[in-house]
C-alpha cells in the first residue's frame, strides 16, 4: 500500500501510452482504459486539481482491483492535438428496482402500478461515468476546459465507444459531473440526456472567525444553540476517539454490521461495499510528520501541499461505558475539503444518545480545528444537516438509454421508480452573521 500511496503526493507527469482506442467520431482523442493496479500504476497521471483523493493512482487502484458492488475502470482522455488531458472513472451497474430502491421513495401512483409491475423482474447494466462512492464533481479533472457543447459530445461519444465494446449495456448515467442547472447540463438535456431526481449534497461553510466550536455556537440563534447543547449533552457515557489502522482490522466485523444497520435504511444503493473497504481506509491513515518524511525523502516539497492534503482518511469510534463499539465514521480531507464519508451506528445507542446528530456536529468540529473551508456532509439526511447550516447544493445525475424507443420511456417509468422526499430546510444562524 505504501508504494500505491505515494503517488498521491508525488508522482511524475507521464505521457499517455501510444495505445488505446480513437473515441467514435473523435479521432483527435484516445482513449485508455485502465483496468487493473497495474495499469493505473504505469499510465494514470497526476491530477492537477489538489482535491485530488477521487482521482488519486491509491483511490483507483483499490476501487479497481476491489469492486464494491461496481465495476470500476479508470479512464485516460488525451487530444493528440492539443495534449489536453481527461481523467474519469467509468463504473458498470446493474440496475434492480426492486432491490435497489426503497418503497418510502416511490412517487405517489396506485396501489397496483403497471410500471412498478413491469419494472420489478427487469435488471438493466448501466454505464456510469463519474463516482457512486462520493458525491459532488471530485471524481473527474479536465472537463471543465472544454466548453459545455464540446462536453456533451466528447462525453456522449466516449459512452458510445465505451458500451460498443461491451455487449448488454442498456443506457449511460452521468453522475455529479456538473453543477445543475448550468450549460452543460443542458447541452446533455438537448442530447437526449434526462435529468433524475436526487438529493442534493448538503455543504456547511466554514467561517474564517471560527477558530473553535464555541465560535460556531455563537453565530447560532438562541433555540438552536439550546438544541445542540441538548444533543452534547446526550452523548454522556458514549467515548470517542481516533482509530488506528490495527484497530480498524480488530473491529473489521462489527464496523461492518454498524455500517450495514444504516444503509439497509438508504432510499437508493447502487454500490455495495465490501468488508476490505474500512480496513483500506485506515491505511490511509498517516500521521503529519511521516508524510513530511515520505515526500522529502522521495524528493517531494512538503510546502508544495497544504496541511489538510497531507492529512488522511481519518476514522473515529464510538465506545459506550462497557468498551462496546457502538458507532463510527469516516471523514477524507480533501485540500480545503472535508468530506463526511461512510459511517455505521447502532441504533438502541441512536435514540439514547442521539449518535448520528452528535456525529454531525463532531465531523464539524474537525473541520473547524482542521481549517477546513467547507465540511461535505454529503447526501441524505437532509433536514438534520440542515439545521446545523448546511445548504444544499445541486448535482446532475442524467440518464440517456442507448435506444431511442427506450429513452422516450424514462420520463415515463422514472416518477414510479423514484421521487426525491420533501424536506424543509433550516437556517440555524443569527441574521446579525451574514448568513
């Protein structure tokens, strides 16, 4: 793992391999497809965004080799013109209404639905281009030099070449590849592409005169300040603390029935992590100093990347008076980033102690004491993160069958597949804070 982790830091510009394939209509672009560790180690290149973890040779590489519930290929676009560079992950699904979404977020039809009825037996394989792991534009770089007409096409026509290759793909998703609603997305719509209905990420902003979590409550009207004091004071009994990477593997099982307790519960599940997925994170997990030592070592300048780049994946427990795991998360700084990730709760301890809303206000404080700029709360869960100040942000997430026939259809099926739930957002700040 060391050695698939240094990259992160410093690897080397390398040029695409005079390999792959000319995407269909496109020929100035080649693409290469990285399908193992292997490949990625020797062709997939730097990204130059800093938020880089999604798209970093560590991340791809896992996600290649450990497929959690997707299939995942790393994606290597260059123009041989200009030498412009895409990096994009692609991941093959297969879509199951009746496993996959939940009934509570079914639109409002009858009781006994033709579309439901006829969906239900159906399995679809999906080609998604961009991240189930993660929500928001982290999981591509380049895309945002090309011009929205230049995006839909390039992306449309490397959907085509991907799925021409491939026997039984049914249609292409594009996931949070774009703000919405903004040009691009709209050029996709003019192409054929539907917009889906999805939750939207719900982004806290961390203000530069929040030094500490006192700083925060002050900025809170006076009810919501009495609410999260309330909360803190729930949490008695319960000890949290930062996991090592061999604590992680101790409690490797229960980590993952806590973490199974709370996705049996999510309106959609596409992906489906594995049991390794919690032990790789946490061997992501360096202290400052050694990261300081790595990159100098290998002829890194550690001044080049900010402190919460050298930070990683950090993994806290929850332990009750007995010494019990009862809870966990996960959170991933990202450059000024940082992102809540996969958690897992036990919920006897949710409704006692009130865990899941004490999680959000600890992730919070983390990213206050990291100085962060924004905490990624990510989706679900919507009106609670709410109430803390997180505002929502919107993501296209589109769809395109590769059937004209078909594609007429998914306006049609998709009210009856999924509705997003309505939600009343909060705004917990005094006016006198400008927020």
């Amino acid at each position: 793992m060391l050695t698939a982790f240094l990259p992160l830091f410093c690897p080397l510009r390398q040029g695409l391999p005079e390999r792959g394939l000319l995407v269909k209509g496109f020929n100035q672009w080649r693409l290469l497809s990285c399908a193992t560790p292997e490949a990625i180690a020797s062709s997939w290149p730097q990204a130059a965004r800093k938020d880089n973890f999604w798209v970093s040779q560590a991340t791809m590489s896992f996600l290649v080799e450990q497929p959690q519930g997707i299939e995942t290929t790393a994606l290597v676009l260059e123009n041989q013109v200009t030498k412009q560079r895409i990096l994009l992950p692609a991941q093959t699904f297969y879509f199951r209404a009746a496993d996959q979404v939940s009934e509570g977020v079914k639109g409002e039809t009858s009781s006994f639905d033709l579309r439901r009825f006829l969906l239900r037996p159906l399995s679809f394989k999906i080609l998604c281009l961009g991240q189930f792991l993660t929500s928001g534009p982290y999981c591509q770089d380049g895309l945002e030099a090309l011009s929205p007409g230049e995006t839909a096409n390039l992306l449309t026509a490397v959907a085509e070449t991907l799925m021409c290759r491939e026997a039984g793909y049914t249609a292409v998703l594009l996931k949070d590849l774009y703000h919405t609603p903004s040009d691009t997305t709209t050029a996709l719509e003019q192409r054929g592409f539907h917009q889906l209905p999805a939750d939207p990420s719900m982004h806290l902003k961390i203000e530069e005169h929040w030094r500490t979590a006192a700083d925060y409550l002050a900025d809170l009207t006076s009810k919501y300040r009495v609410r999260a004091r309330r909360a803190r004071t729930k949490l008695t009994g319960i000890t949290r603390r930062l996991l090592t990477q061999e604590e992680v593997i101790h409690y490797q099982d229960r980590c993952y029935q806590l973490y199974q307790q709370v996705s049996s519960g999510a309106d959609f599940n596409a992906a489906s992590l594995s049991e390794a997925y919690f032990p790789w994170l946490a061997s992501l997990h360096r202290s400052t100093t050694n990261l300081k030592v790595l990159l100098t070592t290998n002829g890194g300048d550690e001044e080049t990347f900010p402190e919460s780049s050298q930070a990683t994946v950090r993994f806290h427990g929850y332990f009750d008076a007995s010494g019990k795991l009862v809870g966990f998360t996960t959170a991933i700084p990202n450059d000024k980033t940082y992102h809540a990730h996969f958690l897992g709760l036990e919920e006897t301890c949710n409704q006692q102690h009130h865990l899941y809303h004490n999680m959000l206000f600890d992730l919070l404080e983390d990213a206050i004491a990291g100085g962060f700029k924004t905490l990624d709360y990510g989706r679900t869960a919507l009106e609670i993160k709410s109430s803390l100040g997180a505002e929502p942000v919107d993501y296209a997430v589109q769809i395109k069958a590769r059937h004209k026939w078909l594609n007429r259809l998914i306006p049609l099926f998709t009210p009856a597949v999924y509705s997003a739930p309505a939600w009343t957002a909060r705004n917990p700040f005094r006016e006198s804070c400008g927020k």
